[in-house]
C-alpha cells in the first residue's frame, strides 16, 4: 500500500497565519521568516502589543517563533527585578 501520510500537507497540522493575527505588521513578519530571516518584530493586534523572535530551523525549511504579549514580558521583567533584589 501507500503511505497514508504521504497525502498530508502541514496546512492539516498547522492553522493559517492569519489566524494568529491579521496585523499588516505580522504578516511582515511572517514574510521575513518565511525568507529566512532571524529577528525581533512587533505588531499590535485588538489594541495589545506583541513582541515575537523567530530564527530559521535547519531542516524542513521551517522557522520557530516565540510570541509574547506585551504584559507578559513586563511580567516577567518584574519577577526577575523581585528575584535580583
């Protein structure tokens, strides 16, 4: 037989970009990892601002991507100014 796999793409894993965000800003983005890039960017989406770091994976010619909002990472910046006092 065939491999039942074979068929798949990752659009049957993986949701679209645009449903994390339709930022004109995010889809900058997602061009310049798309194009290999490594980076630091922000967009704002329904009024939140969020910061993402992306780098290119060296197999599969996939990008991984951290995103945060932008309260999350002041949050966390409090925690480790607590924690160094």
């Amino acid at each position: 037989g065939q491999d039942p796999e074979s068929e798949q793409k990752p659009e049957d894993y993986f949701p679209p970009t645009k449903s994390v965000s339709e930022s004109p800003d995010f889809a900058k983005i997602i061009g310049l990892m798309q194009a290999g890039e490594t980076g630091v960017g922000q967009f704002e989406d329904n009024g939140m601002r969020y910061t993402i770091v992306f780098r290119p994976l060296s197999i599969f010619g996939w990008s991984i991507a951290e995103i945060k909002s932008q309260d999350a990472l002041m949050a966390g910046s409090e925690e480790s100014l607590a924690q160094m006092r």
